[in-house]
C-alpha cells in the first residue's frame, strides 16, 4: 500500500471523546499527506484548528504523515468515528445543519405519543405498540454504539424503540429540552448531568438513567418491558466543589 506524503492531509477518525481538562479529542489515523500543529480541520460536524499531535507513545508532536495514528485536540465539538478531516469549516456548517435536520426529522414520530422507560409497560398491558422515546449520550462513540446496538436487540413486536438523539459527551441542557418535547427518557452511560442541569431535569420532570456498566443498563430497560422495573435509588448531590 501506498500513500502521498504530499497535499491536503486526509484521514479517519477511528475514536473520539470529551476530554475534562483537554475539550474535545479524536484518535485520527492519517491517510494521506501531512498533519501539522496549526492546520485547520472538519471531521464531520466538529471543525476547528490543530492545537496539539500526541502520539502513540504520549508525546507530543509537530506532524502527523500517513499510516501515523495521533490524539488531535482543537476541534469545535467531539466527531463521529468514520468521519474524514478536511481544511473547510464551511463544509462543517453544512453537515452540522444537514445533522439537525436529520435529527429533527428523525424524533418527529417519536414526538407524538412516545413513552418514558417508567411508564412504557403500562402501554403494553393496554394492549398497545408502545414506543420507547431515549435520548442516549455516551463517554466515547464506541460505548455509544455498543449501547445502542444492544437496545435495539431488545425491541419486539408490542415495543418499538425510538432514538431521539445519539450523542457523546455530557448531559446537556438541549437534551433535556428535546426529552420534555419528545416524552423520552435520557440514558447515560459513563456521564453525567451537571447541577443545573439535574435542576432542569427535575423541574420538568424528565428521567435521567445514568450508567457504567451496559449490563446494568440492559437489565434494567429490559425489566420496564416486563413490567419488573426495580424502585429507582436516587443521588443525593449535597453539594459541588469548582476549581
């Protein structure tokens, strides 16, 4: 196999995630050309320009050449695994309206009539096709697919899932927003809402179900179907320490 070294640095990105101290960070695999610190780039809806290169052993570096793997940091937001790099921030306007849109279009059904994870058994006891309505926001886009590709496993003929939205990186504002709007329950798996947005979500009465472990999530969203959802432990948040 061959690559030029020369051009318009193109990639993959094989891995991404919200990084606390560091902001958005993808594992991208350099394809062709060359990758240098400063280089404006697209990776799906996310742009921005290269702050940082680490490489596969830690360090930090100035270029990335083709078949080289490296952490990017400076991205606008955290990119889907597959995406390719471009040096065009308008190409990242576009996808990012054509993914609302998408996204909009996508929860119109699940808008009317939908049901939260609490209430999805009474519908099946009814005798009715209940729809499951989740907003599901995940650490790292491997554990996003892996969640939702193990909840659809779990729809049959009296229950349907509807995926409102797929996101990773933390419980927003906006999903609470969307979850009061489509009746849907948000699944969180290795991340959690912040205060205010745990205020938000009480206020309003949406339910937010955290996880670590897909096990656990699995059983218990299959539990609800079955009408054997175990009482819910709440956390008590006492109080937050900000540096």
């Amino acid at each position: 196999l061959r690559a030029n070294p020369t051009g318009r640095a193109r990639g993959v990105v094989l891995e991404a995630h919200l990084d606390v101290g560091r902001g958005p960070v993808a594992t991208v695999l350099v394809q062709r050309g060359i990758l240098k610190v400063g280089d404006p780039l697209v990776a799906g809806a996310a742009w921005g320009r290269v702050r940082a290169l680490i490489n596969d052993k830690g360090e930090q570096v100035k270029e990335a050449g083709p078949s080289t793997p490296v952490q990017v940091l400076g991205l606008s937001d955290v990119a889907d695994a597959g995406d390719d790099e471009r040096t065009a921030a308008k190409v990242a306007e576009q996808r990012e309206h054509y993914q609302r849109v998408a996204s909009i279009s996508g929860s119109a059904s699940a808008v009317h009539g939908g049901a939260k994870l609490e209430d999805i058994f009474s519908q099946i006891q009814a005798g009715e096709v209940a729809t499951l309505n989740l907003i599901v926001k995940a650490d790292v886009t491997g554990s996003l697919e892996a969640v939702v590709s193990s909840l659809k496993k779990l729809e049959r003929d009296e229950v349907k899932l509807s995926f409102v939205r797929q996101g990773v990186g933390g419980i927003l504002k906006s999903d609470i927003e969307l979850a009061m709007a489509s009746n849907a329950t948000i699944i969180g798996f290795n991340v959690r809402p912040d205060r205010q947005v745990r205020e938000l979500a009480e206020n309003e009465d949406v339910e937010i179900r955290t996880y670590e472990v897909i096990y656990h999530l699995i059983e218990e969203v299959e539990a609800a179907m079955f009408g054997t959802l175990a009482p819910e432990f709440e956390e008590l948040v006492i109080d937050a320490a900000e540096d």
